[in-house]
C-alpha cells in the first residue's frame, strides 16, 4: 500500500490520537488530541472543520449511515453532534450531571448510547429527539459497549458486571464477570442454535487475559478462554467469517480461534507476527484483508489465506511505537495512529477504474492519480495529476476524461511536450453521468437515459457539430448503454434497439430490433461488429447484414467484452466475469454457414478488471493501482515449444484452428504433428474454405488426390458451389446437396443423389432444375447401365399426372373431362375456381363436389339454385355461413317453412324468429325459441309482436324472462301495465327495479302500492310514509303492511311516526262515536289498542319490543 497522506498536528505532538472513519463512505475521518477540539479530514488529508469542545474529546461514534458524528468531552454533560451533510455542529443537553465516559450509535435505527462515569446510561434517540435516561445501570463507569442487529444493548463497567438491556434501557440480563470488561461484540457463535434468531453471543476481553462468550439465551452456559502466558495480554480481537475470532496479544502474536464445539481450545493459525509487542488489529471484508501494527511494522494478511503476508509496511521514523489500526469500511484506505501524536493514512485498495482505446490504457493509480500507458506499442507511462477523485475515467487516441456526477475533466496530450497531458477544459452535464467514451475527436456522455456527443477541442460557434443529443424523439426508449469507435457511435436501449451513428453527420446508419433491453454494448475495433448483453444476460453478436448470433455457453455473470487488437485476431474476443475469462471465435466463412464458437475459458486473479485484449494475453488493472498480465490457457499454442508431448500438441493445435490461427496451426504439424494432426488441419481448411492452404496441407501430407480435386475447384469464385465442392471432400453429402441445389449450378446435386443411391430425389432434381431432357436421360442410362432397379413407371406416371394436371388447368372444352379423370383433389378444385371465376357454376360445383370439396359446391348450386344437390349435400356441410346462404335462398322464394329450417341449423336465432312472427304466424314456437336461447333480439320481436295485437302483458313477459328489465319497465310505463310488470318480476328483480316501480307508483298516488315495492327495496322510512298516506279504503291492508314495515326496519323512530299517524285514529274514532264514548277515552283507547296491536304484530314476527 501506498502512503496517501500523513497529518501531524502540533496540539497532537506527545499524545495518542482518539479518531474514527466515516461509516459507509469513509468521506471524511474525525482526529482528536489533548486539545479541546475534534478536526475532520477528507480524504485527500485536507482539513474540513473543527470543532471545539469544553474539554479533551474522550469518546466518538458516527451513525450507521454516517451522516451524524456523535462527541462527549471531560468535563462537560453535553452531547455535540456534527451532520456531514451540511456541515454543522449542534449541542444535546443530555441531562446527566456526571461526566460522559462513553458513546455510541446503534447499528440499525437512529439511537445513541451515551454512559457516564457513574455507571448511568442515555439512550437518544435522534428521529424523534426523545430521551431516555437510565439511572444506576451501573454502579460505576461505563466503559465499553455494543449493539446488536436487533437493538439490544450490551454494556460493561468498571464494577465487573456486564448488561444486556433492549432499546427502552430495560435490563435483559446482566451477569458479574472476573475482572474488568473491554472491547465487547455481538456476535453468531458457530453452535448457536438460536441463531436463526440473531445475535446472541456476547463475546468481551476480561482483564486483558481472558476471552468470554456470553450467551443472552444460555446465560448460565458462559465459556471463557484462557490463553498461554508468553502471549502477553489480549491487545484486541476481531469477530469475522463463519464463527472464527481473531485476536492479537502484546507480545506480537497473532492468533485465531474458532467457535465451533468441536474446534473450542484448538488455535486454528498462530504467527509470531512483531518481536516485540503487538499494539493493535483491524480486519476489513470488503478487501478480505486483516493488519496487525507494532514493533514499527504494518503486517497484511490475507483473511483467505492467513499464511499468506500480502504487505509489509515499515515506518522507521515511528521510534516511540505505534497505536491503533482502522480500515474504512470499503477497505480502500488504513489508518494508524502512533504514540507520538502522527496519523498515518495508507492506500489499500483502489476503486478499479480503467478504460482502454486500442492499445492505450488509463486506469487510477492513486485517489488523485491517473496513468496512461500504451505497453505494445513500447510508450512510456505519463501520469496525470487530477482535480477530483473520479468514478469514471474514459481515454481515446489523444484524450483522457475524468469525472464524477455530472462534470468531467477533459486532458490532451500536449503538442509541444510528448508524454505530458494538460487540462483542456471541464464541462457540466444535465445529469449525473453513467459512463463516457472517447475517440480521436468527440466524446459521448451517457447520463439520465440520453447520450450526448460533443467534439472535444471544438469551436463555440459550430454549435451543431459541437453538441447532439440521443435519441432525439423520447418514444425510441431510454438509453441504457453506448460505445463510440474512430467514426460510430453505438448505444442500446431499453425498448431492444441497437443503434449505429455516424459521429460525422449524426443520422442513424442501421438499427438492429431485439426482443428485450440491451444493457452493454462492445464493438470491434474497427467498429464492423458488435457484442450485446441483454436485460436476460444473453449475450449476442451483431454482423454488419444484421445477422444476429447468440452466442453458446454465456455466463449470466459476464460483466465486459474485450475484442483482440493482434492483426490477426479479428473476429476474435473473449468475455469475463468476476472468476472466468471465455475466449469465443467468429468462423465467419465455413461450409456451415457463419458461427460463433466457445474456444475455452481461462481462471481470472482475484479482484482484477480485463482492460486490453492482444494477441492472447489480457491486461488487467489490480486493486493496488498496477496492471498485470494473464496468458490465455486459450493461446497456449503461441508458447509452444520442442519439449510438448503429442497429445499437448494436438490441443494446441485444436486451439489454433479454432481460432482461425492455420498459419501457426502449419508450423505446429511441421514440427511434430502426426498423420492425425495432418488430416485434422486439412478438414479445418476444407470447412473454413481455405482452399490454397488446403493444398499445401494435403500435398505436405502426402495426399495426392485430394491435391488433384482441389485443384480442380480452386479457380470456382461462387461460394455456394464451392462449398458445395468442398462439402463433398468431407462426404457430407447432405450439405452438398443444399449447397448444390441453392448455388447458380444446381444440376451438380445429381451427381450427389446418384452417389448416395437416392434416387427418387434425383429424378426430383432432373425433372425441376432441367428444362430439357438431357439430364433425364443421362439419369436413365446412368440407372440400365449400372443395372439398378428403378421404378420407371411410377416416375414416368407422375409426371404424366403433372402434365394432365396443366393441361386440365389450360383447355376450354376437354378440361373439364380431363380434370374429372385426374385423381388429384387439388387439381379438381382448382379447376372449380377456374369456372366459378368463369360464372359457370353449375360446372364450377360439379368439379368442387368430386373433390369432396362440399362447402364450395353447395354454395355453388345455391347460385345455379339447384336445390336438389343442395338438399342432397346438405348433411354434409357443417359450416354455418353455408346454412345461412341457403336460408336467405329459401326466404327470397317465399318458402318460409325450409327458410326457418335453415336458419335454425344456421343457428340464426334471430331469423328463426323473424321468420316464425312474419310469415309463419307462429308466436308460441317464436316465443319458446327466444326463451331457450335467450335471444335478446329475438325477445324484442317477439315484444313487437305482442304489441301489435295490443297484447302488453305477454309483450312485458317475454321481455322480462328474457332479461330486457328496461325495455319492460319503459313498454309497461308507456301503456299504464306497471301493475302487470310488478306482478312478472315478482321477487327475482333487483332492487333498483323495486325502487323504479315504487317511484313510478308514487308518482301516480297510488301509496299502497308504492309502500309495498318501497318496503322490498329496504327504503322504510318512505314506504311508512305512503303506507300512511293511503285512503280510507284501503285502511286495513295499509296499517297491517306499516306495522310490518317497523317490525321489519327495527327503528324507533318509525314506530314511534306510526304511533303518531292518524290512521288507526280515524278508524277507532269512527267504531268508538258509534257507541257514544267521550273523545278522551276514544284517545286512551287508540294509544293502547295501536301499543297492543304493533306488539302483538312484532311478538308474533319475532321482533324486538322498542319503547313506545
């Protein structure tokens, strides 16, 4: 690792440093000292702000998203928090009248620990701003802690206890422990069987010499692990993997353990890595990487494999020893501190940044570094000093761009300077860029779904040429990849369009259509072909005619494509993964047609990027900031040499071919290729064409007559016979064959037929591509002279059969016998069609009917109405529209009976009972059929009917049960039958039906009415109110339907308006004069007769009494 930077303030000098990384971005570190004040630092080392304290800093924590940086100070009850985001410090009182001893954020939700030297305990919580304070957790100073995942809480104290407490600062558990706790973690201890649960272990140092593992579920199962005395105290210890500790001690050891059952006491790794003594650990996932410092040294293992050192880093001028260890949480860069009061930041890990154009390569080198290189073409490095730490870095023939979010850098190569690139310029863009690429004169920016070209060193006044932005009409889809060659751009988009421009004149050249979104796009070098991944992750290889390949094998994983630069790699390019880097081939020009093939794949370093592709040997950019060369296992054969075995031969061989390497495929058989590698090259140039290499490898081979034939086809331009040719050297006849037959000469593929004995297929061939006989009879002679049996007569038959069958097609008078004697079903129908374009249908259906043709012949009759073979065909037609022409035929002359007939196996309901009503004056059959097949047409003419002989009840009816509710309740409306209609629907209608006939009766003022159908649709209160608006004479019915309506509303306050209507009144004041009782016990009397009568009423229903 490299040094990144160094801070060694005065107010620092002699003390050890207290300081803490950002989480998650790891933007900024946060440095205090002895003075009353925490600085912040960017990355690069520059000061960013401070912040002053009341006293020393003596604890710090950033929020799980490292937004908030929590600090507690000597001497003061105060909380200070610090937001990055805006850069201000604000001050929490936390209430507390001791001193702050420790802090820290929860790992999950916005809730701060704060203890004090008094064994209290805050829980902040920074969302809602609540306080929680816990009084007496301990009895005396907090001094280590940790949350788990699910906001649990352990705290340990200088009183020798240790407490586990959810997030309200409720005790869970809490356990004493044999000396003073430090550094605690949760943590999954591989036995936990309640780790499904989360973490339950609580692992912490006790008095420097011992290991505890608390288990919150198991509390009286503790496990404590003792150590060798020569090991000196445990220093610090780290969780990590599977269960597995390690731990580092102050005598420079450096030890790990695991939690398994079966492993518990074992050391799995031990190394005495510092003589002298170990001052602390840090492991970070992110680069698998764990350090241990002291004794002036900085030792990096590999977690993977922990015998394996990856670095040493010696600081010589540390000569009052070294302190603590820190790793940002992406592991790019390590932090150490030392006892002089000096911070040192080591680069660890580079963001793997690079990017290749032909040769050229530029990658980041450092945070602030880019260095561009052309290794085959023997150029020295230039380094480039630039203005930002970038996220993307894009480099041309002359240009180098660097940039993040929406602004890039812009360097060329100075003219005056070989070797040194000087800033051009910086441009903002309208989004946050996704990726960019250059060529000699123009870059493309892809940002916000759009792509914008631009030329690079342009003038401001040629504002068309200077900026164009794709794709110009928004409906074409977002733009989700591109790549720009010497003259095209290509970019894909999320609709599955390829697209190729021009950078020149900016018009689409081609567009190729795929059926997904394409995500990745890789031309060649020359930018003639191009590789695409799709939102499937199916890769695929685009020609220049839009012939599109998928390619065989794709890995899902595949992350880039790079395609060879040698010469003589064209059509060549490999794609890699995270692990794998696959070597595919473009057999362009084969026998077989163009294919892509998988030529084999080839193990990846660990956390590498493929930036160039040459000549089988890939250029990757490590995350040190170096590149490395990887030799394709694909390429082997370009390293062979005398002391090769023959079967190692023979793969490197294979390996040639399949690359189209015949060249160095030669030279490996002139060397020590056997018979079998001989026969193997000449079959590879016989199917990849080469026809000139062909002959010098069959003729080295000592194969005269292959030599001989070949060189009988050799001047043969057209590539179809040619391959046809070579098809037949490898005796694959059948490729041959299709060869032959799609080529200018297709009369060669007799010669293959009557080779392979097929001869059938070879009369076939004769009789189609020759149109004289001379083929034929050389086929002939070629079968008597031979003595083959060959059924002549069926050949000679068939092809009479043909020539009757034209010359049916041609003659005006004798075709028609003629096509009557052929027994083809086509030829007659044909023949047919010929004469019912020729309107004689009589003829046309007599041809139609010997072809078993019967739909076209009944419906030719119908026309000449030769109703007799109509009738007599009839059964065996089973189309409708057949039956619905006849139907219409019988109609039209006026014979009704058939016409119903027809239409009913036309299943033309509606006409059925057009006809039945029109003509046959039948409306019982019409109105059964309406009803069976609920024909609402049907019903509505039956309706008519109805209505014509004033016969509304029947007409209402049908439309009822035919389900025409509106056109029933509109008829009976119109001609005063609304009491018909409600007696039709009876209780099968709907409640919007009920309130439209209960609104027509209101309107009407016939209330009794009205109240019933009120009374189905559930609106009580108005039928009470028109059951009460009733006359005289139709008192009885009226009240005994009111108090059914109450009984059924179950409302008070309707029973209590039929108390107090004057119904029941003027009925018992008429019974009551009649006998001469005075009006005041005629009103007691109506009070209770009508309080006895609703009860009665309600009892005898079961309903309940309400209060009168």
């Amino acid at each position: 690792p490299q040094s990144a930077f160094v801070l060694a303030e005065k107010a620092w000098a002699g003390s050890n440093l207290l300081y803490k990384w950002q989480k998650s971005f790891g933007r900024y570190i946060a440095v205090a000292g002895q003075d009353n004040t925490v600085k912040i630092f960017d990355r690069r080392g520059h000061k960013w702000t401070e912040i002053n304290l009341p006293g020393r800093c003596v604890g710090m924590d950033w929020d799980k998203d490292g937004d908030i940086l929590a600090v507690i100070a000597a001497k003061s009850s105060s909380i200070f928090l610090w937001d990055a985001s805006v850069s201000k410090t604000s001050q929490i009182d936390s209430g507390m009248r001791d001193q702050m001893s420790f802090v820290l954020w929860s790992k999950t939700s916005p809730l701060l620990a704060v203890g004090t030297v008094k064994g209290n305990l805050l829980i902040y919580n920074q969302q809602t701003s609540r306080k929680i304070p816990v009084l007496g957790k301990h009895s005396k100073k907090i001094t280590c802690g940790c949350w788990s995942s699910q906001n649990l809480l352990a705290l340990g104290s200088d009183d020798n206890t240790l407490s586990i407490s959810n997030h309200e600062g409720d005790t869970i558990r809490q356990t004493t422990v044999r000396g003073k706790p430090a550094e605690m973690y949760f943590s999954v201890m591989k036995t936990d069987e309640s780790s499904a649960q989360g973490e339950s272990t609580v692992s912490v140092s006790v008095d420097k010499k011992i290991l505890m593992l608390f288990n919150i579920n198991d509390p009286g199962n503790q496990i404590e692990l003792a150590f060798e005395r020569h090991y000196g105290n445990i220093v610090s210890y780290r969780w990590y993997g599977d269960g597995y500790i390690l731990i580092g001690f102050s005598h420079g050891y450096f030890v790990v353990i695991s939690t398994h059952i079966r492993e518990m006491g074992y050391e799995l790794y031990r190394a005495h890595n510092h003589k002298d003594c170990l001052n602390s650990i840090a492991i970070s996932t992110a680069v698998n990487k764990c350090a241990s410092c002291g004794d002036n040294s900085i030792i990096i293992h590999e977690l993977s494999d922990r015998k394996d050192i990856s670095r040493i880093i010696q600081l010589h001028d540390e000569n009052k020893g070294l302190d603590q260890l820190s790793w940002t949480d992406d592991g790019q860069l390590l932090a150490l501190s030392t006892q002089r009061g000096t911070l040192h930041v080591f680069l660890t890990k580079l963001p793997i940044l690079g990017d290749s154009y032909g040769t050229r390569l530029a990658y980041l080198t450092s945070l602030l570094e880019v260095t561009v290189c052309n290794q085959v073409d023997e150029e020295s490095p230039v380094t480039i000093e630039v203005e930002v730490e970038p996220t993307f870095i894009a480099v041309g023939p002359c240009h180098v761009a660097v940039g993040m979010n929406n602004r890039a850098w812009f360097y060329a190569l100075a003219d005056q300077e070989p070797g040194v690139y000087i800033c051009l310029k910086d441009i903002e863009y309208l989004g946050t860029i996704a990726s960019m690429c250059l060529n000699s004169d123009y870059a493309a920016a892809l940002f916000e779904g759009k792509v914008q070209l631009h030329v690079i060193e342009g003038k401001d006044q040629d504002e068309k040429k200077q900026m164009k932005l794709f794709p110009g009409d928004d409906r074409k889809g977002r733009i989700l990849c591109h790549a720009l060659t010497a003259n095209i751009l290509y970019y894909g988009t999320d609709s599955g369009s390829v697209v190729s421009v021009p950078v020149e004149d900016c018009e689409a050249l081609s567009s190729y259509s795929h059926s997904v979104g394409v995500r990745k796009v890789f031309p060649d070098v020359i930018g003639t072909r191009v590789v695409f991944i799709d939102n499937q992750n199916s890769g695929f290889l685009l020609s220049p005619a839009n012939s599109c390949f998928e390619l065989p094998n794709f890995s899902p994983t595949i992350t880039g494509v790079l395609w060879d630069n040698w010469h003589a790699g064209r059509g060549v390019f490999v794609a890699y993964d995270d692990d794998q880097v696959y070597t595919y081939a473009l057999h362009e020009t084969t026998i077989y047609g163009p294919q892509v093939v998988l030529v084999g794949s080839t193990a990846l370093p660990f956390s590498q990027k493929p930036l160039l592709f040459d000549n089988g040997e890939l250029t990757c950019q490590t995350a040190s900031g170096r590149i490395s060369k990887v030799e394709l296992s694909t390429h082997s054969f370009l390293k062979h040499t005398a002391t090769n075995s023959s079967t190692e031969l023979s793969r490197q061989l294979a390996q040639a071919v399949m690359l189209k390497r015949f060249n160095e495929a030669l030279a490996l058989c002139k060397s020590a290729g056997t018979n079998a590698d001989w026969a193997e090259l000449g079959k590879a140039c016989l199917v990849h064409m080469e026809v000139e290499l062909a002959i010098q490898v069959y003729r080295m081979s000592g194969n005269v007559g292959m030599v001989r034939s070949l060189q009988r086809i050799q001047g043969t331009e057209e590539m179809n016979l040619l391959a046809g040719h070579l098809a037949m050297f490898l005796e694959d006849y059948d490729r041959a064959q299709d060869l032959y037959l799609s080529s200018s000469s297709p009369v060669a593929a007799l010669e293959v037929c009557l080779r392979l004995g097929h001869l059938k297929a070879g009369w076939r061939v004769c009789c189609t591509y020759s149109s004289s006989y001379r083929l034929q009879i050389m086929f002939f002679l070629f079968v008597q002279f031979n003595s083959i049996q060959f059924n002549f007569i069926y050949i000679f038959q068939e092809h009479d059969e043909a020539c009757q069958a034209g010359m049916a097609r041609m003659y005006v008078r004798r075709g028609a016998a003629l096509a009557n004697q052929h027994r083809s079903r086509c030829l007659k129908k044909e023949c047919g069609a010929i004469l019912e374009s020729m309107k004689q249908y009589s003829e046309a259906a007599q041809h139609y009917e010997e072809g078993q043709y019967y739909d076209k012949a009944v419906s030719a009759y119908i026309r000449c109405k030769n109703w007799t073979k109509v009738e007599e065909l009839l059964p065996n037609i089973s189309s409708p529209e057949i039956h619905l022409q006849h139907a219409k035929a019988k109609e039209a002359e006026g014979k009704y009976k058939d016409a119903a007939r027809a239409y009913e196996s036309a299943k033309d309901w509606d006409s059925v009972i057009r006809v039945l009503l029109d003509h046959l004056n039948k409306p019982e059959e019409a109105v059964r059929i309406a009803r069976e097949m609920q024909s609402i047409g049907g019903a509505k003419m039956v309706a008519r009917f109805f209505l014509q002989s004033n016969d509304y009840g029947s007409a209402i009816r049908i439309l009822v049960s035919s389900d025409c509710h509106d056109e029933a309740f509109q008829l009976a409306q119109q001609h005063g039958k609304m009491e018909v209609y409600a007696d039709i629907i009876g209780s099968e209608a709907t409640q919007e039906n009920y309130q439209c006939i209960a609104l027509y009766f209101e309107g009407e003022k016939k209330h009794l009415e009205a109240g019933k159908f009120f009374q189905k649709c559930g609106q009580y209160s108005r039928a009470l109110k028109n059951f009460l608006l009733c006359p005289n004479t139709e008192d009885n019915l009226a009240i005994e339907m009111a108090i059914e309506t109450v009984g059924q509303a179950k409302d008070s306050s309707l029973t209590n308006q039929l108390i107090k209507g004057r119904i029941l009144c003027h009925a018992l004041t008429a019974d009551f004069l009649h006998y001469g009782t005075d009006v005041s016990v005629i009103r007691e009397k109506n009070r209770l007769c009508t309080k006895s009568t609703c009860h009665s009423y309600m009892r005898g229903h079961q309903y309940n009494t309400v209060s009168y």
